[in-house]
C-alpha cells in the first residue's frame, strides 16, 4: 500500500473544512482585536472558575488518610518479596536466574549445600537501593519463587537499610 | 575578552557594545531537565547561545554492550521516559527483525494502542508544561490531571507509571487487564473535552498567541536539515511521520491524519501536537473497536542471540522519530548499539532559532520544541 | 553560619538560667521545628525521569500542596530542600553541589529513586554516572523506586518531617557529611563474604534442599513475521545508481562482511565506502534528484578490533528510501572529512562520535566534546576503554 | 498640635480617637493617637499576608482541581504561619559582591512604602488614620517607593537574573504608576476632591452611584483598565515578568533568602491588599453599602458596620487579582510596554478627556 495516497487532508491552521483555533485569531483593526483579545482572555476566565466553583472537579487523593483504601493493582511493581507458604517455606531452588537476569547486581542469590550434598539456598540478598523494579528476576523465575510486592512506603533515613535480606538460613528456625 | 566556548560570532569590542553572557542551566526551570544554555545577549535580545549537553549523559550505549537484549529493553525505558513504551517497541522491533520473530495480532494492537496513549499521555505533559513555562501555572495542573488516568492504565497494564520495561520480542510482557478497553474508552472521551479546555485555556488566548505566532520560525529546509523530527518537523510543513511513511506494527491498518503547519513557528508546533492527541484518539478509538482476542505475544525464547550484522529500526515517539541501531556480533549481547534521539536534533536547531528574540521567548521555543534531556545525554 | 550560631546557640544560653527559661526555649524550639518541618519549600531540580514523579505529586491528584511543600522555588537561595529526582553524573556532581552549598540553613536532602541513591541501573559499566548523589551531599531520607510513586515520594516527605520535628537542641541540625563509604562493588562483596562463611557447617542437619514444582508457562504460538514493505527505491536501485557514479562502493552483506550483491533486491542498502570519496557520495546522495536523501538520521561510529566504521543513515522524507553509508577509519589516524558543509545537522553527531570515540572530523566548524568534561581521560566508547576509577566492571 | 497642620491623627467622630482625646490631654492624646495608629496598621499589615498567603494558595489549588494546604490546622490555615516562622530562623545569605547595605536596605522599602498607603485608607466612615486632602497624591508617591526596594535588590545582588528583574521592573511600574495616577485623576476629577475619604463620600446614595456603575460602561472600563494597570503595578501575573520564574528564576529576589525574602514576599501581598483597597475606595463606594434603593433592604444593608464592606469589597477585588494569575500566561517584556504605552495610555487620555469635557459641559452634576 502506498502510504502517501492514504493521508488524509493534513491539518493546516486556517484551513476552512476544519475549525481550528487559528480561525479566531484577533485580526483586523487595533479595536476589534483589543475587543477580541479581551474575549478571549474572558472565556479562560469563565473556564477556571467553573474549576473553582465545582467541588466535583477536585481530583485530589489525600495519600496518607487514604491509606486503608489506597489500592495498588495486581501487577504493580514494588519492593521484591519471597513467596512464602503458610509455613513460612520459600520454594527458591538457588538457581540464580534471577541474579544473572537482573540488569544491575540487585540480588544476590548464596548458594550452600544440604547434607546430601545438593545446592541450596543459603541467603538471598536484595538491594533495594537499586532496584529498578523492572521484573526481569520475576519473569525468570522458573518456580514463581518471588514476586513485586505492593509495599510502596520504603522511604529509610539509612542508605544500608536498603540492603534486604529476603532470606537467610541463619534466621530459619531449624527443629 | 575571550569569548566562551562554542561562540563564533565577531569578538565583543571593547566599549562598542552592552553584550553579555548569561548562564542558563543546568539547574533552571524552564531547561527540563539540566540543559545547560549560554546566551550572549544585547540587553534582552539573543545574539548567540551555544547549549552545553552532558550533564545527564549516563553512557547507556556503552552499558548496552554488556547487557542481554532483554536487559537493554529496560534500559530504553530512561533515555526518553515519557515514550518509555515506543523506545521499548524500537528495540523490540530490532530484535524481532533479526530473528524474524512474528507478533500475533493482539499484541499489535496492545502495541499500536500503548503507543499511542503514550503520545497522548507525553503531549499532555508536554503542554502542561508549556503552559506553566508561559507562565500559566493552572495550565501546568490541568496537563497533569489529565494525565493521571493514562498513567493509571499503564500501571493496571505493567505495574509501573513511568518506566515500563513491558514490550518483548513476539509481543509484551503481560496480556491486557479486563479493565484495559473500558478505560481507554473512557481516556478518549476525557482528552477530547480536554483538548477542548486546552484551547479555551491557552490556545485562544490572545496573550499566549502573541507569545508563540512568529516567535522561533523554523523554515521547511533548516527542519530538515538540522534532522529535525516530530512535531517539530511537521510543525514546519514536513508531513515526515514515521508511522505514515514507514509503517511499523499495524500503523497501516489505521486511518489517521498527519498534522502539519505551516509556518513553523512556535504556535503551529503547538497546534501539530494538539492536533496528534486527537488523531491518537481516532487511532485508540478504532482499535478499542477492533481489539481482537487471542495470544498477546508470540513464542517465547529463553535467550536472544542475534545474529551477526547490523539491524535498524525506527518508530515514531511522542517527541519524533526514535531508532534503535543494533550491530550484533552472534552472542547474547549487542556488540554495539545506537540510539537515535529525536530531541538530540530538535534541540540542535535551538541556535538557529532564537537569534534575535529575547528571553522569555527561548523559554517558549524550548518548551514547543518539547525536549526530554536524558533522551538527548543518553 | 557564624551569626546565626550566636542567636540559636547563645540567647537559649542567657534565658536557660531564667526560672522556666527552659520551658520557654523548649516552647519555641517545638514551634521552629513544627514550622520548619510544615514549610518545606523544594528546590526545583530534577534531571531525568524522577522529576517526572515528582511532577505528579505535584499535580492535582497527589497534590504535595497538602503538606506545604507546593511552594517549588527555583533559586537555591529560598529553598530548604533539594529532592534529587534522576540521575547524577559526574559532570553535574559540581553543580548539584553548589545548589546545595547555596541555599541557606536548616536545609535538607531527599533522595529519590535508585539513580540518586546508588547510581540504580547505571551502576555497573557507566563511566559517568555517580554512584549515588548522597556521595555529593549529605541525604536524609532515601526514596526506592524507579521511579517511586507519587505515594512514595509524600511517605519520604512525611519520614523527613518526622525527624525534622524533633530538631532542637538535643537534636540541633547541622551540616553532615555526605556518604563516604569508598565505592564498591556489594554483589561481588556479598559473594566473597558469603564464601568464607559458607564454610561454616551447618548447624542442623534437617535442613534439606527443597524440590519446587514448575510454573507452569502459558505457551504462546509461533508467529510468522510479515515482511516490512521498503519504501521508495530498493536497496538494490539504490545501490546501481550509487555504483555508477562510485564504482568503488560496495554493500555490506547481512553478516557485517563486504559482498558483491545485496543479499535479496529489496533488503536494506548498507554500503561501504571508501575513505576518500566519503563526502562525495554523501553529497552525490544529498544532490541527485533521483535519491533526494535530504535528512542525516544520525553518524555514529562502531569500534572493530581493526578498525573504526564511521557508520551513518540518511533518508528520503519524500520518497521513503534510506541508506547507510560506512567507511573505514584507521585506527592510527581517526580522521574523516566533516559532513557539516552538507548537513547541519551532523555538527552534533561528529562531536558525539569525537566525544566517545576520538574520530577527528576535518572542516568540523567546532570540534568539540559533547557530552563529557573536556578533561575526561580516553574515549569511552572504545572497546579498549578501561577506567578504573569511574567504570565497576559488571561481576558476572 | 497635631503632626499634620490642618488633619488630626484620627479625624473627630473617630470614637478611639476621640475616647483617648477625652482622657488625655492635649498634647498626649495625638502622640497616643499615632502609637495606636501605627500598632493596629502593623496588626493589620502583619496580619494580611498572612490571610492572603492562605487564601492564594487555597484559591489557587481549586482553580486547578486540587486541594491546597490541608494538613497544618484546619485545611492549611496555620501554613502561612509556618511559612513565616520558617523563613524567620533561615539562615541569611549575602553573595559575594554584593552592596551589603542596599542589600539589606532593599526588602524594607516596599513593606514600608504598602505601609505608607495604609495611612490614609478610610477603612469606615471615620475609622481612617488620617484624612489627607491630597491622599491620592499621597498615595501615589508613597507606592513609588516601592520600585526603588525592587531596583536596589536587583541591582546590589550582583547576580545577572536579578538585574535583569530590576530592570523588568523599573520599566514596568514606572509605565504602569502612570496608567494609575490617570485613573486616580479620573476619579478625582469627578469626585472633585483628592481626599480618599471624600472621593467615598461622593459615591453616596444607591448602588448606581458608585463610580464604577454611575456612567453606563464609563466606570466599567475606568474600573477594569484600573484592574490591569494595578496587577501590573503589583508583578501579579499575567505581568509578572519581574519575577518570571521559569525566565529568571526569581527575578529580583533570586538572592534574597530567610527572613529578607520574606519581607518581599509579604510585602508583595500587603501591596495586593493595598491595591485592592484602593480599587475599592475609588470605584467600589469603599465602606458605603451597596444600596439598592429599596427600603427595608437598605436599612438592613446600612446596618451592618462600614469596615465590613470595605473589607468585602477589598477581598472581592482580592480574589479577581487572583483569578487573573491563576489563568493567563505571562506577557514578554516589550508587549508588556507595547500595552502600556500604546493601549493602556491612550485609553486613559481619552477617558480623561472624556470625563473634562463632560464635566465642562457640566453634563455631569458636581
């Protein structure tokens, strides 16, 4: 298809078939467009004031009062968490896709090995602080072993505060 | 007195003149972002600026080198943020040329109309802004208010407001939300009779006009040889649009007008970028009739490895044309990539036009020529 | 800071003594703070997308105004707070801290998003971006997120209001240190600390390796790919009427190897062409009114182990057809004639290509870096470009 | 004695005035009568900024569908407070280069020249510090004052921006006080005095007896083009180009910090108080009620106390100026004077000449 045949009528100010603003230009005399002019000023007047007037236009969302309600979606991307079952069992094989999808050395995943000798998951480091919550570790995933989560308010006064520990063996309660 | 760098004019004679230097930048409001401007100027009158780029320039090409393709798909979303989606979607349609990867229809669609949401959503800001560097702050307000329910179906569609990360090879990396096509409806009806506002608000406005007609007249021939792209391009006669003449995705099953002006001056770039949120509603409103069901991405691959050679692509962003150049070298890594901002050459024309105005009309020119400065540092 | 010193340090000295003096001092203290921490006026600064969100929460629907904070000065002089919304880089590192030494005391600092706090996704790699703008100047309250929402921001504004409210004199403000923890690589730190403790046995025997199922992945179909339509002349159109005037130029074959032919009729032109007849070609590209090539995409260069191609893209706005022109550089001399004369709009990109590579491009009217400090060492863009100092090497 | 010849400090039938000269004597009562006048101006100088930092910023958010201060007292009412009392323990900065004297020197004057004005606003039929009978030339050459505050700023600051601000604003108030002593000369023409108080006292009578609605559409336009003029007098967008911020970043006051910015910024609101009173006085029957000419409804108008229209109308007057900032972009510096000189000007002439021939052909009663 030949894309130039298929281009409409481009847009030019001033062209009659379509009402642009450049159509109400003041023109003319120095009174008409002094008189013009003025109107124009008028009706950005009238438009803000109906702003002003009707309470229904405020679209503020006062954050910290409506914290209880303040809802992120389903797919909003925020601090990495683990998946844990009612047990507290994460299901992290220590694969390390993750670590090697990650764009910027956000985690670090530490490997160690079980009695039998098979790798396991020794402590799962992430830093928070340069997350870019981009999603690529979650898409790896083979085993949906984490996710974004919905915790927005990450503010820390501490720069090493941001350094989350997502798991450690060392903090498991073992029998 | 020797003259800084970057000036060429005659040297400043002692005692003949009042020239002086003024530093605008890299901190100052109406640069976006941390442009840095160096005016010469008579009084208030410009005779001579010279920008100086740099001051975000982050090395994302050299970064690129060492990251995967999908890696780089994350890094697009910060050269030009407010296009995240058509900087995604270039290299995507890279990747997807060299490995002769296929889109299925729906993932099309979910491209054609994110894209275009993403212009709406840039030019609502982009206006907003303007209206607040004319000195309009309301202006400023309304821009971002009606920005917020885009972003707010960005966020329902990929988790993320301004840095997506969502478009990947054969398709994106999520399917759209039930929720997706009610609210696009709802989007379209709101910026028309915003766009409406827009016009009462500032377009009419007999101050605003004086500021913007006949201020940063940019003929057809210098748009076209500075590069210029966009709105810019257009705003100057040009009917260059990629989606139009090199159409990528599905933009050729869609009927839509390219805006265009006619003297290329401030106002008639203002009018172009108004004109394309409706036009981005025509397409949105075809599409939201047409959205077909089925996969939204095509067969997924554990690594990309492209090919040795060297592959282009180019969309059209909210801010002109964006393209990726992608040399591959067979391994999982590009091993050279490109990328061509819009804004880059939007803003190397600013010395031409703004010789001989004054201030606060550089502070217009700027905001019409709707710079992002990460997009041009890369 | 030495007069002001005098009145907050030496009048609640002469009251103190007073009966209920202290109360009295107490009393104005919790006022100042209370005012301090409710009139935060920010500093407008913000160089890449987290100025974005910082602008949302200005908008109406997050509205920072509720917290006072809606009073963005763009002076220095009048600001109390500077958020560091985007990215730092080394070249804006004495600027940011010139702002912040500008603006008078009691004076605070927020962080925002990754970029400002560690240098995010640029950390690894860039040879320009400072790992972190609490480096610079000293930050209170870190804001993840890249970028955080609007919510994130006003919960960062509200943590700095809570500490700023127990100012006074126990907890009197004063300027701090930035962050100076020499810059290190933590992942590779992290695994070499782990390492030695992963030595250690382990301190019960029922911890076992666990055998997760699967996700089980929606499959998605394979999808042919529709062949782009080429606009304007084919590559190979292209291509004859270019031999016939350059006999010299050869296209450049899928793999980046030179060929005889295009590899199909209508796949895109991209020609090598000898050094000396750069410019004509351009101008012959420019000029002939069949190709009509009236607009320079852009000139960037690609570092071979043997070589440099200067490598750039001009099209056709009327007719739609484009073409990539390479020539060699040698690695000894980098110099190629300037394009300026013919585009304008290539004095940028030969001044990019300068910047990063070290082309020369003779006739260039003001070969200047673009992008980088004039005394920056080397051309980042080489493969062969090692900075100790400013690049972390990716660890794996 | 008094410190005028011929005016008392609180003119007779003012009842503080008149309660202290019953129990003072003489020569005490008028310096009593000054302290007292000169602390209630500064309760009412200090207090106003405050109000109207307050009422900007709420009117400001609901312009632009927001909420504005909400959080420190009851939706932000305490915020200019704490504004204030912020910018009072800010640390003082004086760049390097500046005249440290006409720095610091600069943020009094406009405050004082707003206060000044203050002096001969009749706020009631006699709650009035003092009566002048040339209280608008008074008027006039008291708010001159406030360009020198802006021009030293701009120029003892040693910085580009705020010179470029003081020069803006040299131009731009000189041309507007211009455009305003005609209008005040217009009034004062049909008033037949210069006294602000007898130009309210010649709107007697019902509504349609105020200068803005006497002549069908005369006062109107007299009315409006002394709206402009003021928001031009006052740097209140869309003539705000001293202060331009997205162009000079603050303009004259880029250097300015703690509690010498202050005075600025609250002198700039008190001027907007002051340019609205006046507004208020010359064309809005000042403390008059509005009298429709019905009976019953105009002794219940005329029973409320004079200082609460003044007060009304001045804040009304407020709100327009608002109105105008938070809807127009700003005009550049030469359409700026291109308006002045060859719109504004012109108009006032002819409406002058209008209003002197009018009154020569004693078509119009005085």
């Amino acid at each position: 298809m030949n894309t130039t045949s298929s281009r409409q009528n481009s847009m030019t100010p001033g062209s009659p078939q379509k009402q642009t603003p450049a159509s109400s230009l003041p023109s003319g005399s120095y009174f008409k467009r002094i008189v013009s002019g003025f109107i124009s000023l008028l009706r950005g007047m009238g438009l803000t004031v109906t702003y002003l007037t009707d309470p229904r236009t405020v679209v503020t969302q006062q954050y910290p009062e409506n914290r209880a309600t303040l809802l992120m979606t389903p797919r909003f991307r925020a601090c990495l968490t683990m998946v844990r079952d009612e047990t507290g069992a994460h299901c992290c094989t220590a694969c390390g896709l993750c670590e090697k999808a990650c764009p910027n050395g956000t985690i670090s995943v530490l490997t160690m090995k079980d009695l039998s000798g098979r790798k396991m998951l020794g402590k799962y480091v992430y830093r928070l602080l340069q997350c870019t919550f981009c999603n690529l570790c979650v898409e790896t995933c083979p085993f949906g072993a984490i996710v974004m989560g919905q915790n927005y308010e990450l503010a820390a006064y501490d720069r090493d505060a941001l350094v989350l520990t997502l798991h450690s063996e060392e903090d498991e309660p073992h029998a | 007195m020797e003259l800084p760098a970057g000036f060429t004019y005659r040297p400043i004679q002692n005692g003949a003149t009042d020239e002086y230097f003024l530093n605008m930048g890299p901190q100052h409001p109406s640069t976006h972002g941390v442009l840095r401007l160096v005016l010469r100027l008579d009084g208030e009158n410009i005779i001579e600026i010279v920008p100086h780029l740099g001051y975000v320039h982050r090395g994302i090409e050299k970064m690129g080198e060492n990251q995967t393709y999908l890696q780089n798909i994350h890094l697009t979303d910060r050269l030009d943020y407010l296009s995240a989606y058509s900087n995604n979607l270039a290299l995507c349609l890279a990747i997807e040329e060299a490995l002769e990867i296929g889109v299925p229809e729906r993932g099309e669609y979910l491209r054609v109309m994110i894209c275009e949401l993403q212009r709406i959503q840039s030019h609502l800001l982009w206006w907003g802004v303007l209206g607040m560097d004319m000195g309009a702050v309301t202006s400023f307000l309304y821009g971002f208010k009606e920005r917020e329910p885009i972003t707010d179906i960005f966020e329902e569609l990929c988790g993320a407001r301004l840095t997506m990360n969502f478009f990947r090879p054969g398709g994106s990396a999520f399917d759209a939300p039930e929720t997706f096509l009610p609210r696009v409806r709802e989007v379209i009806s709101s910026i028309r009779k915003a766009v409406d506002e827009f016009h009462t608000l500032l377009t009419h406005n007999v101050i605003f006009q004086e500021r913007t007609k006949g201020i940063g007249v940019l003929s057809r021939e210098k748009a076209l040889a500075y590069g210029c792209s966009g709105a810019v391009l257009r705003g100057s006669g040009v009917d260059y649009d990629v989606r139009k003449n090199q159409p990528y995705s599905l933009y050729d099953q869609f009927d839509f007008s390219v805006p265009t002006g006619t003297t290329g001056d401030c106002f008639d770039r203002y009018l172009v970028r108004l004109e394309e949120m409706l036009q981005a509603t025509n397409i949105l409103e075809q599409a939201v009739r047409r959205f077909p069901g089925g996969p939204h991405r095509s067969k997924v691959k554990a690594q990309y490895k492209l090919p040795a050679g060297s592959y282009w692509s180019q969309v059209e962003s909210a801010r002109g044309l964006f393209g990726v150049y992608v040399v591959a070298d067979g391994s999982a890594k590009p091993y050279r990539i490109k990328y061509r901002s819009p804004s880059f050459s939007n803003l190397q024309v600013l010395s031409e036009l703004v010789i001989g105005h004054k201030i606060a009309d550089l502070v217009a020119i700027i905001a019409t020529l709707d710079l992002v400065i990460p997009d041009i540092d890369r | 800071m030495g007069k002001v010193g005098i009145i907050t340090r030496g009048v609640p000295k002469l009251i103190d003594p007073l009966p209920g003096g202290r109360h009295l001092i107490d009393g104005i203290e919790f006022i100042v703070s209370w005012a301090r921490a409710n009139s935060l006026w920010p500093l407008v600064y913000g160089t890449a997308c987290c100025a974005m969100e910082m602008m949302s929460t200005g908008g109406s629907r997050h509205d920072w105004a509720r917290f006072g904070v809606e009073v963005a000065r763009a002076t220095p002089r009048q600001a109390d707070l500077i958020v560091l919304a985007g990215t730092i880089v080394e070249k804006m590192s004495r600027p940011l801290v010139t702002l912040y030494q500008q603006m008078p005391g009691p004076k605070y600092v927020i962080a925002m998003g990754s970029c400002a706090i560690s240098g995010g996704p640029f950390i690894y790699d860039s040879y320009s971006v400072v790992k972190g703008g609490g480096r610079l100047i000293p930050v209170d309250v870190y804001i993840p997120g890249c970028p955080p929402r609007p919510e994130a921001l006003l919960y960062g504004i509200m943590q700095l209001q809570k500490i700023i409210r127990t100012e006074g004199r126990r907890n009197p403000w004063q300027v701090k240190e930035p962050y100076q923890v020499p810059v290190a690589d933590s992942f590779s730190a992290a695994r070499t600390a782990w390492a030695v403790a992963e030595l250690q046995p382990l301190r019960s025997p029922s911890v076992q390796a666990i055998k997760p199922t699967r996700l089980v992945r929606p499959e998605y179909p394979e999808v042919s790919r529709q062949a782009v339509k080429n606009q304007g002349l084919s590559g190979q159109a292209i291509l004859s009427l270019i031999q016939k005037t350059f006999p010299a130029v050869r296209p450049v074959g899928p793999d980046g190897l030179l060929t005889d032919a295009l590899a199909a009729p209508d796949s895109p032109a991209d020609l090598l062409v000898p050094t000396g007849s750069y410019c004509d070609l351009v101008n012959f590209l420019k000029n002939e009114p069949a190709l009509g090539m009236d607009f320079l995409q852009w000139i960037t260069a690609v570092d071979w182990p043997d070589r440099f191609d200067v490598v750039s893209r001009f099209l056709s706005t009327s007719k739609g057809h484009a073409v990539v022109v390479r020539t060699a550089v040698d690695r000894d001399e980098m110099v190629l004639p300037s394009l300026t004369p013919l585009f304008p709009a290539a004095s940028w990109h030969e001044r990019e290509v300068y910047d990063l590579f070290g082309i020369r491009f003779t006739g260039h009217p003001d070969l200047r870096r673009l992008f980088l400090d004039d005394d920056f060492p080397g051309h980042p863009l080489r493969k062969d470009f090692r900075d100790e100092s400013r690049v972390m090497a990716r660890p794996y | 004695m008094s410190v005028f010849p011929d005016k008392v400090l609180y003119p007779p039938n003012n009842p503080i005035g008149d309660l202290v000269r019953t129990l003072v004597p003489a020569p005490f009562s008028d310096v009593l009568n000054g302290g007292l006048a000169i602390f209630s101006l500064l309760a009412l100088a200090s207090l106003t900024p405050v109000v109207l930092i307050w009422l900007e910023r709420k009117v400001a958010a609901h312009f632009q569908a927001r909420l504005g201060p909400m959080r420190v007292g009851w939706h932000g009412t305490l915020q200019p407070v704490a504004d204030g009392i912020k910018l009072m323990f800010k640390e003082i900065l004086k760049p390097e280069g500046a005249d440290t004297f006409l720095f610091f020197l600069a943020p009094i004057l406009p405050a004082t020249a707003s206060f000044l004005v203050l002096t001969v606003l009749p706020f009631d039929h006699h709650l009035q510090v003092t009566d002048l009978n040339a209280g608008v030339l008074f008027v006039i050459a008291a708010s001159g004052l406030s360009i020198f505050g802006v021009l030293l700023a701009g120029w003892s600051s040693n910085n580009k921006y705020s010179l470029l601000g003081g020069i803006r604003a040299g131009a731009q108030m000189i041309s507007f006080e211009i455009s305003l002593a005609l209008l005040m000369l217009l009034i004062v023409l049909l008033s037949g005095t210069a006294s602000l108080r007898g130009i309210v006292l010649a709107q007697q009578g019902t509504i349609l007896d105020w200068w803005i609605f006497k002549f069908p559409l005369f006062g109107l336009v007299a009315f409006i083009l002394f709206l402009i003029s003021s928001t031009a007098e006052l740097n209140r967008g869309p003539f705000d180009i001293v202060e331009a911020e997205s162009e000079l970043t603050g303009g004259f006051t880029t250097e300015y910090s703690g509690i010498s910015f202050a005075m600025f910024f609250f002198a700039e609101f008190v001027n907007m108080f002051v340019a609205a009173a006046l507004a208020t006085t010359l064309f809005l029957g000042g403390f008059l009620a509005p009298q429709m000419g019905w009976g019953m409804l105009d002794r219940l108008l005329d029973a409320v106390p004079g200082f609460v229209w003044f007060f009304a109308k001045t804040y009304g007057v407020i709100f327009i100026y608002m109105w105008f900032r938070w809807t127009f972009p700003r005009l550049r510096v030469d359409q700026l004077m291109v308006f002045e000189w060859k719109v504004l000007l012109p108009m006032h002439l002819f409406l002058l000449a209008v209003a002197g021939f009018f009154i020569t052909m004693e078509w119009i009663p005085l």
